[in-house]
C-alpha cells in the first residue's frame, strides 16, 4: 500500500517534472523576448542602426509590392548611376520571415505596422533560439542540461548585442537557424531518422536564406563527419545524417538567389563535397567488409587502396591546380580574412574598415559572455564523459567557433550559442553533483535516526531504488493507443532513461560523493556565479546594447539629454528636398538615408562596388573644386557631412577620414595615406568651406552646423 | 481677439445699420454705415457686418472666395459679442443676374423682412486663408519677414453705402508702407480709412499694406484625423499633418550657430513649436513620424484643458516642410452620449493646433463594428461619405464616417455629432471570437492527438508497427509484472524488517502467504505474456532478453523466499539474531547481485 502511494505520488511528481520543464521553458521564452525590450522601453520602438534600415526599407517593399516583385527589384535609389539588384544580392530569410508574420497578423486582421513588425522580430527569434538550444543540448546531454543551457543563451549579452528589440538585422534569425540546424542534425545522428534528416536540410536552407554565416554550418558539419570516421564511430545513422543533408542542402541552397551556383563553386562548400565522397568511400568499405570474409576483405583492400590512391591523387591534383588558378583560391574576401587574419588589412581594406570585422579584446570576451568564459571548459571536460556523437559535435563546435569570434569580433555571436551549451552542460553536472552529495548525505543522516534497528548500508539503498522502480511502473501502467502517444512515451522513455542512467551512475559513483559542507559551499559559489551572470546579462542589455544608434541619450545632472541629429538630418532631407535629389556621404549613412530620408545616395554600406566607395572616398578627401567635380560627375546635389566635435560624438566623419583615403587611395594612386596624416583638421575645414556651387554649398554647412550644435539646442 | 501668431489673416468687416427706402430692388437697398475691420495680426479674414430685406447680397471677388474659409452672418449685438456665433444667419451661394461677373455672391436671410425706412443691423464674419503675401519672396535666415496685404479701401457691394470706414490691425511691428488714401489715419498698428460717405455701389479703391510680420505662417496642406470609438471606453484620435510654412521662402544657408546663438534675430522668421488645446482627460498622448518618435514635445494640464506643444524636428523656415503624426486617447464618457436609443459622439470638428490654416482637412469617425443608422450632423457644410475599415479582429469591418472640408481655420473647431445605432452584444462579439478560436485551436489539437492519421490500413509498414506495438505493450506488461515483482520482494523485506524489531513471527509469515499468493498469480500472467511474445515473430529479437530477465526474476525469487524462510526460521527457533545475519549474509549478497542483474535489464529493455 505505501508503495502504492508512492508510485502515485511519483506519477504526480513525473508529470509534474514534465509540465514544470515545460513551464520554464516558456519563462524562458518570455525571460529570452523581455530582456530585449530595455531598447523599447528606454529608447522607443524604432530600428537601429544602419543595416537594419536597409532590411526594413527591403521588408517594405516586400509587404507592399509582393514577393515577385521583390525578387525582380532593382534598386535605383542606391549606389547611383548603378543601382542594386536586391533581390538577387540580398539574403531574404529575414525579410520573408518578417514579411510572413506581417502577411499573417494583417490576414486576421490585426494591423501591425511593417516596422512594429521588424522590431519585434529579433526578440521573438531568440525566443525560438533559445527553445532550439533546449532541444539540442537535450539531445547531447539531457533536459537538466538543456535547460541551463536554454536559460544562459536566453540573456547571453554576446547574442541580445544582435538581437534587442529593432536590431533588425540577418543575425537575429540566423542564431536561431544555426542552432536548430544543429539541433536537427544532432537528432538524426541520434535516431537515423530520414524525416529529421530531411527537416535538416530544410533548416539548413532556412539558413542559406538568412545570413552568410551558413558557410559555416556547411564546414562544421563535415568536419565532425570526417571526425567520427576516422575515430572510427561510422555508422549508417552517421550516413543519414549527412549524405541528404549534403544533397537537399545544396540543392535547396542553389535555389536562394544571392547563393545560387556559389553553392557548387566555390571553396567555402569544397569541403563537404570531399567528406561526402570519403563517406560513400568508407560506407562501400564497411559494405564490403560485411559481405567478404575477412581474408579476402585484405585482397581487396590492397587492389583498391592502390588504385584509389591513384584515382585520389589525381583527382585532388586537378581540384588543387582549379582552386589556385583563381586569384583569391576560390574563397570570398570575408572568409578568407576568416582564414587568415591579417588578409583583410592586407588586400581589403573596406572589410578591414568595419569595426566589427576587427579581431576582439579580452575584455570583449568578458563583456560578451561574462562568467560562461570560466564555464566552458568544465563543459568541454563533461562532454568527454562519456563522449558520444553529440558531445564530439559540441566540441568541435566550440572549438572552431573559438577560433573564428577570436578572428572577427562579429562572430563572437556564433560563439556564444556554443559557450552557453557548454557551460549549461557544465552547470548542470556540476548541481548534479552538488545536489546529488548533499542528498546523499542527507539521507545518510535520516536513515541513522530511521533505522537504528536495521542495517543502515541497505536502508538507503531501497528507497533509491524504489524511487527508480515506481518511475518505471508508472510508465508501464499507463496504456497508450495511438501512434502519436507512442512516440511521446519514447520521448519519456528517453527522458527517464536519462534519468536512470543518471540514477545507474548515481550507484556506481556513490563513492566519489563530496563532503557536505563543500557540496553546499559549491553551490551556493555556482548560485552566487548564475546571480552575478544575471545580473551583468541585465546591465549589459540595458546600458550597453539597448542603444539605437540613431538616437543619443546622455544623463547630466540637468537630466536626460536626448540628441536625435541624425533623424533631424533625415527628416530634413525627406521632406525639404526633391524626390531625385542625389545625396552623397560616407558608406555608413547610405541605408539609412534611403530609409529614413527616402533620397538616392551614391554609396551605401553594401560595399559590393569597391570602386564606387573610393570615389566617394576620394571626393571626400579631394580639395573642393576637384570634389566639386567629382560630385556634379555623380549628379550629386546635398553632400551629408556628419561632425561631432562639439557634441562629443566620436564616430563622426572625422573619425572616419583615414578609412576614405585609404580606401580612395586603394582605387586612385594619387590619393596618397601619409599626405593626409598632417593637415587632416585643416582639410576638414576646407571640406565643409565657403561654397563654391553657393546651393550645394549651403546644404553642407546646413547640415554641418546642425549637428553640430545640436547640444546647444537642449542646453538653451 | 488676442495676437496671433500663425498664418492667418483675419479680415473683419462690420457693417452696420442698413436702411431700406424702398421695396427690395437691390439699387435701393442703402448700408447706411460699413465699418470695416481687418486683423491682419493673423492670416485669417472675417467679415462680420449687417444688412437689411429679407435677403442681403454680399459680393467677393472671386480670387478670394477660393479662400474664403468662413463665413457667417449674426444679429449684432453690441461690441465685444460679435463673436457670439449662436444666433447666426443663414447664408447660401447665389447668382443674381445682372451682377459682374468676378464676384461671387452670398445671399444673407433675414429674420424678417424690412419694411421700407426699417434698418437692421448684423455682423459679418469673413474668414479667408492665405490672404498675405510674403515680400520680397525669398528672404535669408537673418532676414526679417515682410508680407503685403491688398484690400479695397471701400466695400465692394451691389449697394451704396452711407458712411463706410476700414481699420486695418496690424501686428506689433514695422510698417514698411501703405496706400495712403484721403482720411487715412495711422493709430500705433492701426491703419483707418475712412470714414467715406455716399459711395456709390460696387465702389473700388485698392490698398496695399507693406509690413513686418515674423509670424510663422502655419500651414497644414492636409490633416487627416482618425477618432476611433471603441465602447470599452476610449475614444482614440490620431492626426495626420503635413505642415509647411508658407512664409517668405528660405533662400541661402542655414546656419544651425547663428540660430542657436541668437535666435530672435537669426532665424525669426522660423517657426518652433505649436501648442495643441487638447480636452482634460486625455491620455496615452504620443507625437512621432514616420521615421520614429519625435522627442521635442512638452504636455501640461490641469482639469479644465491640457496643453500640448510640440516641436517639429528642425525649426521651419519659410517653404520648409514637415509631416508627423500625433495621437491621443479619450475618456469615452466625455464625449459619448445615448440619446432616444441612439448613440452620438460629440466632438470638434477642427484640429486642435492653434492658429493652424488647413487647406484640407479630413475627418474620419469610425464606429465600432456592428453600428448602423449613421447620420451626421455639422455646423458647417462639409463634404460625406462612407467607408470602412478593417481592423483589430473585425470581420465585416468598421463602418467610418468620412467628413472633408478645405480652408479650415480655427473658428471651424466647433463640435460635430455622428448618431449612430449600436447594440452592446456586439461588444461582446470579439471576446466570444478569441475564445472559441483557442478552443477550437485546442480542441483540434486533442482529436490530432487522439486520430490514428495513418493513410493506409493494410499495408506492410502499418501491419508491422501495428504488431511492434502490440509487442511493446507486452514488453511493457512484462515489464510491469516484474516490477510488481520486484515490490513484493520489498514487502517482503520489510516485513523481516519488522520482525527484527516486533519479533511478531506470525504477522510476518502472514506477508509470506500474501506475497506467495501474489506471486504465483503474477507468475501466471507473466507466462501468458511470455507465451504471446514467443508466437509472435516481431518479438524474435527482444525475446532472448525478456526471457533471461524472466529468469533471472525467478532465481531472485526463490533466492528471497529461501532468505525469507531462513530469517523466519531462526525466529521461530529462536537462534540469535547475529547468527540469523550470518546465514543471511550470504544470500543477502546474492540477491543483491541478482536485482542489480535484473534492474539492469529492465533498462537494456526499456532502451530497446
């Protein structure tokens, strides 16, 4: 009867677990949308920055002209006389994804703004985001695990830097893709499953759609492939796992248009095509092995090893020779920097120029993902014990992904969905742990004053196991018709296996329990760790990252100033000059004055036509009547000059001007770096001089002084 | 009437006292005094005056009367009431034959007709738009704002007038020249003509005013205004402005400095802010435009009226444009009334920025879903029609009143009612709508649960899972009956447990009989289950692991029912309790290793 009782009471406990678990993920949905909000809620609901502007303006057009015209856009309001093709030269995830949820919520009648739209969408991806990082750390190390994981990566600073409320951008849906493409492969390496794998593949075109980052997932991946086999973990689930992936994958990224024959051309997807033959290679071997007795299996090792050797060899050689015939050996400039990071200063220098492709600091690191640093390696000793297929994945990919955000302070966002599953790994072994000594200990206490008559070695063995039991008879009673109810109960079955096997471990590593007054301090220093993570996970989303770019705040003892000079200049331009007015600046102001001002610029922060940035650059950097010439050649009427010397706005044009003669003087010799390094204020000056055209002029200084002066205007 | 600060010329024409010698031939009719008063403080015209029969003609040349924004005739009633709008006079459009053909004629309606000698006295109310013209046309930041006013100095009427005068108001500033005609007073910023006598009818004489105005010329070519009512009880008003200042035009550069560092006198001409008279009570106040909020905005208040004034990005200089939009919510209670069954919504008709010349204003009064019998009624002729308008979970839509008037100054800001018939059901519409949306979402998601969605019930793949299932569910019995087993085993062991400490041999072997008896009874079913799992062939492969776990449960069975009858038996024999643990030991270890045994594939099952 009392263990009756105890088996219901543990069917409500179970059920409980099940519906407590679902309950925090949601709180971390909500946890992962709210924390993103602090730019709503300080600032307003706006885009930020300068992509985002361009994915917004691209998200209008898309919800306003339709999807076929969208993909046949040509652009003239940009790089002016040559416009853009933006279907053909955009990723589309985010603005289809964007567009959809529009389409949807306008069909059920709910009118949301296009831009109420765009803002939103970030924080909803890390929602997702999150719950993906559940799934796929609870594929590699158990729902306890997935949890933390899905917790840490719902605020890790590193990743709401990409994705706070109006940071409209391709990363914000990208992480989320990234991972449950992971997570998708990582299932179908578990199960063999041909339907994951096919979702695989579709998650992973979700990805080629989103962002150029997919490069990466197509390298990872045959990465740990070749890693299984040569550590000798083949198997036919590892075959499902690739080979479709490989197949559908490329297909289906064919189809993106920015991607299209890249997707078989170039370099960056070569070594997924290599790992794809060697694993056909080395399914025929096993094949073979099965169907030969072991003494012919040496015979034919030998012929076709030669022979292939041969086959190999030549067959790399021409690849080898193709690949070097091209200049930059097949690989795009970005992932060549990527390789070798002193490429982009070398030969690049609009990739050298953005200051997110600049390799990060040690204090990035600590800003970015804060305590999980200290966490990582923990997690990366949890998963080689035991070391499975998924645990040898998450490895690899917080190893390269190491590498890759020390190269590019951009990528430290691929890194950290990697660091927060390690460190969920870590965190959760090591409460396991904790808990599991102070239990142990516990129970050690209340069995001594339990059973003083009976042998106190063996009381606490039975209720252990009875726990164990009564959770396997309760699943053996309920009775479950359906084909659906029947894969719930094998997910259960999983989870409970892992609890068992955490239970089984738990018996055979009753020796290695920890003190208890050190397990207690251990987690209360693990708590106090998780504490001072949140803490700085809030801080960093409300103070550092929440900023809009386009608005400045600053706090004086007057109180809140606001600086909304950018807007003002935009506004200005959209509503004061004429609908063809071209408006030439620096790369960085071209998005958002397509967006915000609605007027034709010559360059913007595409950067595709190196050529036409210097010419802007050198125009800038000219003296004012050759400027002149170059901007009347360009049709240009208003010149937008941004100076924040008296604002004390640091990244102003000034700030910028080394970067417009470099990049002017890698396209025009005559622009000369070490002429300007003198007399750069004085040029400034000249720049913004007495007119030469009067009009054009007028508009400069208009903008120039506005600016300028703007905290003058709240000072008054 | 206060200074006003926007563009907008105010023309007020008094005429009083109109004597009647004759029957109403137009030629008789005698204004036996005009006394004209023009405000051009402002940029509004009003003509307000008086006039006699049963029907006056009042006459505008025609380039006004495109902007003429309003016009109103009232009984006089003493100075200083003439504002009084209550009691107004109905004015209609006509054409009277025989009269120039560049003037455009308003008849006024009496209230009784005048009898010959009979004089009546009325004012006139005038208003026009865009009546100033800035010049020089282009002027420079620094640069001071001049405007040119051009009137007649006589009343231009189809009758003579006795005694007429004019007084022109200007703004407190320079005057830069005026036509300077006989009887032309100058009185600080007042200009009079007249009085004149004897004028004969349609007498002209043109004037031209040359002055100083730094008054920014407000004007909105189009306003759009949204009120929303929604019965949950808020009333939501959203304006749409786009704004240009219709001043002298900016010509040269802008220098942000030189405005900062004085701005009085660089950049007067430039207008900063406008102020907004809004009802109490409003709430959720916001003002943005299409790229964002706008963060230049200041709201006050107290219970009678809240102010909000509100900064347009950059200051407007002269052809400058802008467009932002404000809104606001209401209490519904202030402005929603039931009358006789039927609901009307009270409210200005204007917008509520001060001194602010629309050019076009559009009223849109949506109603909530569900209302009929719209009727409108507005002190003013206005242009109607209807839409509607989907929004928040509507179905059929949103019936909306759609009101647009050109010129609109501030005197048309009166209030305007829309009645319309609207049952609370559907209020209740949307609720009802939400909820059984979730539960049909829920609903569907139990019967996908609960449907076996296969498409084929003969086929191979189905018939083998189907069978796969039925041995899963043996398994599972299996499964289920060792571990009831396996609890028996523990009662058991509790049982000696309690004989160790009770010494109740009786009590214990009763346990023994019961879990004998509850043994062999699973031990039956285990065998049935055992017996369908050999016949069956999708079994084959987790067969030998069942039957070794079957095993094993018996070895570990009759292992404890050797210990138990061993323990019991050295009770009831009475052998010391320390040499029962030694006999014990043994066995004890044995079973241990057993259960470990079977514990371990139970599991090996369960993964498989």
């Amino acid at each position: 009867m009392a263990a009756a009782a105890k088996a219901g009471e543990a069917t409500l406990r179970h059920a409980f677990g099940n519906v407590l678990s679902f309950f925090i993920l949601l709180l971390i949905g909500v946890l992962a949308f709210s924390i993103r909000l602090f730019s709503v809620i300080k600032y307003e609901s706006v885009i930020h920055e300068f992509d985002p502007y361009f994915n917004y303006r691209v998200t209008q057009f898309l919800t306003k002209n339709g999807i076929y015209d969208f993909w046949n856009w040509f652009d003239d309001r940009t790089w002016y006389p040559l416009g853009r093709v933006i279907g053909g030269t955009v990723y589309p995830g985010l603005t289809l994804t964007a567009g959809t949820i529009w389409w949807l919520l306008n069909s059920l009648n709910i009118p949301l703004s296009v831009e109420t739209v765009c803002v939103f969408t970030a924080p909803i991806f890390s929602a997702f985001a999150s719950w993906a990082t559940y799934l796929l750390t609870k594929e590699v190390k158990g729902a306890g695990a997935g949890l933390t994981a899905a917790a840490l990566l719902a605020m890790v600073p590193s990743y709401i830097s990409r994705s706070v409320a109006g940071s409209y951008d391709n990363e914000a849906v990208a992480i989320f893709a990234l991972i449950i493409t992971f997570y998708l492969y990582i299932k179908t390496l578990n199960t063999g499953s041909l339907f994951y794998a096919t979702l695989n593949a579709i998650a992973y075109f979700y990805m080629v759609c989103s962002w150029g980052g997919y490069t990466f997932i197509i390298n990872l991946i045959p990465m740990h492939v070749l890693l299984c086999i040569v550590t000798g973990r083949y198997s036919s689930r590892l075959y499902i796992a690739y080979a479709p992936l490989v197949v559908l994958g490329t297909l289906l990224a064919a189809l993106v248009p920015v991607v299209g024959f890249n997707a078989v051309m170039t370099s960056e997807h070569f070594a997924s095509f290599l790992v794809f033959i060697i694993l056909h290679v080395v399914a025929l071997v096993y094949y073979i092995k099965g169907i030969l007795s072991p003494k012919m299996f040496k015979v034919a090792v030998t012929l076709v090893v030669s022979v292939g050797l041969v086959v190999c060899c030549a067959v790399i050689a021409i690849l080898v020779a193709l690949v070097a015939s091209s200049p930059t050996k097949g690989w795009s400039g970005r992932s060549l920097s990527l390789l070798d990071p002193t490429y982009a200063s070398k030969y690049i220098p609009i990739i050298a120029s953005v200051s997110e492709h600049q390799p990060p600091t040690w204090p990035s690191y600590f800003m970015d993902i804060n305590v999980l640093a200290f966490l990582v390696p923990a997690g990366i000793i949890a998963c080689f014990l035991p070391l499975s297929d998924a645990s040898s994945f998450v490895v690899l990919y917080i190893v390269t992904s190491v590498y890759f955000s020390g190269v590019m302070v951009r990528l430290m966002l691929v890194f950290a969905p990697a660091a927060c599953i390690m460190s969920g790994i870590a965190l959760s072994q090591a409460f396991d742990v904790f808990t599991r000594s102070i239990k142990f200990q516990l129970l050690r206490i209340l069995g001594f004053s339990e059973a003083d008559a009976g042998d106190g070695s063996s009381a606490n063995v039975v209720p252990e196991n009875d726990a164990v039991k009564v959770d396997k008879s309760e699943e053996t009673i309920k009775e479950r018709p359906s084909r659906k109810n029947k894969k719930k109960e094998k997910e259960q079955m999983e989870k409970a296996q892992a609890e068992k096997t955490s239970a089984k471990s738990k018996t055979e590593k009753r020796l290695l329990v920890l003190p208890m007054e050190l397990s207690v301090i251990g987690l209360l220093l693990l708590v106090f760790m998780g504490a001072f993570y949140v803490v700085h996970c809030v801080w960093a989303a409300a103070e550092a990252y929440s900023a809009p770019s386009i608005v400045l705040t600053s706090y004086t003892h007057e109180g809140l100033h606001v600086f909304d000079d950018f807007r003002e200049a935009y506004a200005w331009l959209r509503h004061n000059t004429e609908v063809d007015d071209k408006v030439a600046s620096w790369w960085d102001y071209g998005y958002q004055t397509t967006a915000m001002a609605n007027r034709t610029v010559i360059v913007d922060n595409n950067t595709w036509n190196n050529t036409h940035i210097a010419t802007v650059g050198t125009a800038m950097s000219s003296p004012e009547k050759a400027a002149w010439e170059i901007f009347n050649s360009l049709d240009v009427k208003y010149v937008l000059v941004v100076f924040g010397g008296l604002v004390g706005y640091p990244s102003d044009d000034i700030n910028k001007f080394l970067w417009m003669v470099r990049i002017g003087g890698g396209v025009f010799p005559h622009i000369k770096e070490p002429d300007y390094l003198v007399g750069l204020l004085l040029l400034f000056v000249e720049t913004d001089g007495k007119g030469f055209d009067r009009v054009r002029r007028t508009e400069i200084g208009k903008k120039y002084f506005k600016l300028t002066h703007f905290e003058e205007v709240r000072q008054s | 009437m206060g200074v006003r600060r926007k563009m907008a010329l105010r023309f007020d024409l008094i005429i009083f006292t109109i004597l009647l010698f004759a029957s109403p031939v137009l030629s008789d009719l005698i204004l036996s005094k005009v006394d004209r008063r023009i405000d051009l403080t402002s940029q509004i015209v009003e003509n307000e005056g008086s006039e006699p029969v049963s029907e006056v003609l009042l006459a505008f040349p025609d380039l006004q009367v495109k902007d003429l924004a309003l016009l109103k005739a009232s009984p006089h009633e003493g100075k200083g009431k003439v504002k009084s709008l209550s009691a107004s006079l109905p004015v209609e459009n006509v054409k009277p034959n025989g009269m120039p053909a560049a003037l455009t004629f308003y008849a006024v309606k009496l209230p009784k007709a005048l009898g010959k000698g009979d004089s009546y006295t009325f004012d006139v109310l005038a208003v026009f738009a865009h009546a100033l013209r800035p010049f020089p046309e282009k002027i420079t930041q620094a640069d001071i704002q001049l405007v040119v006013f051009q009137e007649s100095a006589f009343y231009l009427t189809p009758y003579v007038v006795k005694v007429q005068s004019l007084s022109v108001k200007l703004p407190e500033s320079r005057i830069e020249s005026y036509t300077k005609l006989e009887n032309t007073k100058i009185h600080g910023s007042e200009i009079k003509y007249g009085p004149y006598e004897n004028l004969p009818s349609f007498s002209y004489s043109p004037i031209v005013v040359h002055f100083e105005s730094n008054q920014p010329f407000a004007v909105a070519q189009e306003v759009v205004r949204e009120i929303e009512i929604s019965h949950w009880g808020n009333v939501q008003v959203t304006e749409h402005y786009k704004l240009v200042h219709g001043g002298a035009q900016n010509k040269g550069e802008f220098s942000r400095l030189d405005y900062q560092a004085r701005p009085t006198i660089r950049g007067a001409s430039a207008f900063k802010y406008l102020i907004a008279k809004m009802p109490p009570r409003v709430h959720s106040v916001y003002y943005r435009d299409e790229i964002g909020n706008i963060s230049t905005s200041n709201l006050w208040g107290d219970s009678k009226k809240t102010e909000l004034l509100i900064e347009p990005r950059y200051p407007l200089f002269g052809g400058w444009r802008t467009a932002f939009t404000i809104g606001y919510g209401l209490p519904l209670k202030d402005f929603l009334f039931e009358l006789e069954g039927n609901r009307f919504l009270n409210i200005t008709f204007g917008s509520p920025m001060n001194e602010l010349v629309i050019d076009n204003l559009i009223v849109k009064v949506v109603l909530p879903e569900g209302s009929g019998d719209i009727s409108v009624s507005a002190p003013f002729p206005v242009n109607q029609w209807e839409e509607t308008k989907l929004s928040h979970l509507d179905l059929t839509g949103r019936p909306v009143v759609v009101l647009q008037k050109t010129n609109v100054v501030p005197e048309h800001n009166q209030f305007f009612q829309v009645y319309y018939k609207f049952s609370k059901l559907s209020m209740l519409r949307e609720p009802f709508m939400l909820i059984f949306g979730f539960f049909s979402l829920f609903v569907a998601g139990i019967v996908y649960m609960h449907v076996d969605m296969s498409i084929s019930k003969s086929s191979a793949a189905y018939l083998a899972r189907l069978q796969w299932d039925e041995v899963q569910a043996a398994i599972q019995q299996v499964e289920n009956v060792i571990n009831r087993c396996l609890t028996t085993h523990d009662k058991l062991e509790a049982s000696l447990r309690d004989l160790s400490r009770t010494g109740d041999v009786q009590a214990c072997k009763a346990a023994r009989k019961a879990a004998d008896g509850l043994l062999k009874e699973l031990s039956k079913e285990l065998k049935l289950v055992l017996s369908f799992l050999q016949s069956s062939s999708a079994a084959s492969q987790i067969l030998p692991k069942v039957e070794e776990l079957v095993a094993k449960e018996k070895d570990l069975q009759e292992k404890v029912m050797a210990k138990h009858s061993t323990v019991v038996d050295c009770y009831e024999k009475k052998t010391g309790i320390r040499d029962s643990e030694n006999r014990v030991a043994a066995q004890q270890q044995k079973i241990t290793a057993l259960r470990q045994e079977v514990e371990n594939l139970l599991e090996l099952i369960d993964e498989i």
